[in-house]
C-alpha cells in the first residue's frame, strides 16, 4: 500500500512536471506566451490609469475652481472617444501595412482581427489595446494647452481628427514600420509619437486660441494641489506600464525600462525642487511633480535602450531644461499655454529623443544601453534622431494648425470672455465641479 502510494505520487510529480513544460513549447510553437500577455494586459490597464484618473486629476487641480469639472470631462471624453476610433480607423492607420507613409484601411474597424491573431508573443487583441492607451492619453494631453478657454464641442472634433490625422500616422512612421522606423530612428515608448506630437500641438494650440483673458496681469493659480499630486502619483505608477509595457514582453528590457522610468522621474523632482529652492527661496509641490512629469517624459523615448547612469543624467538635464523652458514661454514669450505642456512633455521629448542617440551607444561604457543598431555611431544615429524630431514636430504643427481652422469654422474655438469670466463648468455643463 505505501509502495503504490508512493509510486502514485511520483507518476503525479511527473505529471505536473509534464504540464508545467507545456507552455512554453506552446509558445515556442507560435501561441500566445502567458507570461508576456499577463504583463501586457497589466501594462494596458496602467496606462489608462494615467488618463483616468491620474492626468485627470493632475490638469484638474492645477486649472482655477470654476473649469475643473470641465477639464475632468475633456479627459474623460477624449478617452470614450479614441476609443471607438481606433477600433474604427485609427488601428489600422497606424498598424496596417498598405506603405511606409500610412497605414492604410485594411484593419478598419478591426477586420481580420480575431481572438486567434496574434502580434508577436500576443493576442493582438492584447496589442491593440496596448496602444489604444497611448491613443487616447496623447490628445488627452493637448487639453493642458488650450484649458480654461475652449469649446467641448471644439475639443471633441479637434481631438477626433487628429487622432486621424496626426496621431496615428506618426505612429505608423515609427512603430507600424513606416519611414522613420525603417531609418532606424530610437523611440522606445513615445518622445516623437506621444510628447513630441503633443507638446507641438499644445503650443499651436495656445498660439491659435489665443492667452486666457488676464494671463500675466491676474494671477491663475492651481485651485487645488492636493488633486494635483494625487494625479502626478499616479501619473508614476502609469508610467511604468508606458516605459516598461512597451517591450512587449515580461524580460529585463522591461525591467531595465522600469528602473530607468523611476530613477529618472526621481532626478527630475528633485532637480526641479533644487533649482526652485536656489532661485525663489522655497521649493514648491508644484515644482516637485512638474519636475517628476519632466523626468518621466524625458526617459520615455529612451527608457528601452539606455542604463540607469544615463538615467539619472537624463532626468537632471530634464529637471534642468524644462523649468528653464517654463519660464521662458510665459515670462519672456508671453504665450499661455496654460499647464504647460509644450515646455515640459515637448521640449522633454525633444530631449529624450536626442538622448536616446547618444547614451544607447555601447561607446559611452558606463552610461550605455543596448548598443545602436546597425553599428552605427553616436554622431550618424544622432542625425537619424533629429530627423524624426524635425519631421514629426514640422508635420504636427502643420496639420494641428489645419485641423483647429477646421474646427472653428464648424462650432468656433472659443468661449466668449463673459463666459469665461463665469467659469467653463457653469457655461458649458451647467454642474459645478463643488458645490460647498
């Protein structure tokens, strides 16, 4: 009787065994990897939560009182929105494969697409999503540049073709195997695709629209920094999702781009709060999670390729360049755009961009990452790198300008100055984001 228990056991223990090998013959096989999918679709619900709530809440307390509900709904919108067109258009535009310029319309509204497909180690189900948060967060973003002062109704078709019209082509260009990617340009996570083509527009934007009425004679202060912070807390803990998910895959390239992500954001806040203290006396909260959204959009395009020396060099330089960037725009240019998009996730972007040609190279020892492709040098994938800057930059300012044309003429950009001296949330909404 103890012999067979025991001989059970064991054919049991091999059993197990059996199974447990079984996956990753079924992965070598062509399916689905458990590991990479579970990460994956992890990483997908993180980068929602940047959206909503987390840059919800952080552009919310930063606008006055009497427009946070306002822009708590742009954000929450833009999502529900970008959502059914890039199950639509917006997939295929940036993931199709009709040449290297667009995408093209053979996956509209997601033909072909099965639970069976798969991208990669993924369902494609699981990869579309992926960057269905980064469609929707991008817009979501430009929202800083204009607030207080804008139409939903403006906000919502503006949004909806540029997701069209700018977004998910740059993508294409650089992650759907267009032009860019296929000159070999470095963008891990979204420097070009994600905060150069949202920094870009935000500044069109601001520019097109036009300052808030009182902009630099009343002071606008945030009306609420608890809300602020919370959001940029959980604008951290998005943003591993980002940087890490954009691997595609559970492996040290995602836990390199975590530990880069981190040590970068952390360089920035602190930098920031360094050069605040140095200059007006006192460091602020305001500083400290505009420095932290610095560092983080800064490490974003180079996050897959660099160690966590250039990291930290990278969120100092960030912290450093976009306070810089900051007051030069409102106190020299005089341009409103209002939370301050362009300087910290544009000129971030552009930053990282270059960054990332120069501290991936295997040359820089300990500063680098996984070595350039190709074998190309410092200097050559740097030309590669500001190529993709100046184009992506050049074409978003150009179509972004287009686009707000067409959306004035349609509904008119701009509340009048009566309603904005009410409050957007009143005027637009009739709901008041506290009623105390």
């Amino acid at each position: 009787m103890r012999v067979d228990g025991i001989a059970r056991g064991m054919r049991g223990a091999a059993a197990l065994l059996l199974a447990a090998g079984a996956a990753p013959v079924l992965a070598q096989d062509g399916g689905p990897d458990g590991a990479n999918t579970a990460w994956i679709l992890t990483s997908t619900a993180l980068v929602l939560f940047m959206t909503l709530p987390g840059l919800a809440l952080f552009y919310g307390g930063l606008v006055r009182s009497k427009n946070v509900l306002t822009v708590l709904m742009q954000c929450f919108s833009i999502a529900c929105l970008v959502s059914v067109l890039w199950y639509a258009l917006g997939y295929s535009i940036a993931f199709g494969t009709a040449n290297a310029w667009f995408g093209g319309f053979d996956r509209a509204f997601l033909g072909g697409v099965a639970e069976s497909s798969q991208s990669g180690t993924l369902p494609e189900t699981v990869f579309l999503m992926f960057q269905m948060t980064f469609a929707i967060i991008t817009p979501a973003l430009i929202v800083g540049g204009f607030a207080e002062r804008t139409r939903f109704s403006a906000v919502m078709i503006f949004s909806a073709l540029w997701l069209l019209l700018v977004y998910a082509p740059v993508a294409h260009w650089v992650w759907g195997g267009g032009w860019l990617q296929q000159m070999g340009l470095l963008d891990f996570a979204g420097g070009t695709v994600v905060h150069i083509t949202a920094g870009v527009a935000a500044l069109v934007a601001a520019l097109v629209i036009g300052n808030r009425n009182g902009f630099g004679v009343t002071a606008m202060p945030p009306h609420n920094m608890t809300m602020t912070v919370t959001g940029a807390g959980m604008l951290w803990v998005g943003w591993f999702g980002f940087n890490a998910g954009s691997a595609l895959a559970a492996n040290g390239d995602a836990g390199m781009a975590m530990l880069v992500t981190h040590l970068s954001a952390a360089a920035g806040a602190l930098t920031w709060l360094g050069i605040e203290w140095i200059r007006f006396g006192k460091p602020s909260a305001l500083g400290a999670v505009t420095g932290l959204v610095a560092g983080l959009g800064t490490i974003t395009p180079a996050s897959g390729f660099v160690g966590p020396a250039a990291a930290l060099v990278i969120g100092t330089t960030a912290g450093t360049v976009c306070f810089f960037a900051t007051q030069w725009l409102k106190r020299v240019l005089k341009i409103d755009d209002s939370l301050d998009v362009f300087p910290v996730h544009g000129v971030g972007g552009i930053l990282g961009t270059l960054a990332a040609g120069i501290f991936a190279s295997s040359e820089l020892g300990f500063f680098s990452g996984q070595g350039l492709a190709g074998g190309r040098g410092i200097g050559a994938q740097l030309l590669i790198q500001a190529c993709g800057v100046a184009a992506v930059g050049l074409y978003t300012a150009l179509m972004t300008w287009l686009l707000l044309r067409v959306a004035g003429a349609l509904v008119g950009l701009r509340v009048s100055a009566e309603e904005e001296t009410e409050g957007l949330d009143v005027v637009l909404h009739n709901e008041r984001g506290y009623d105390l």
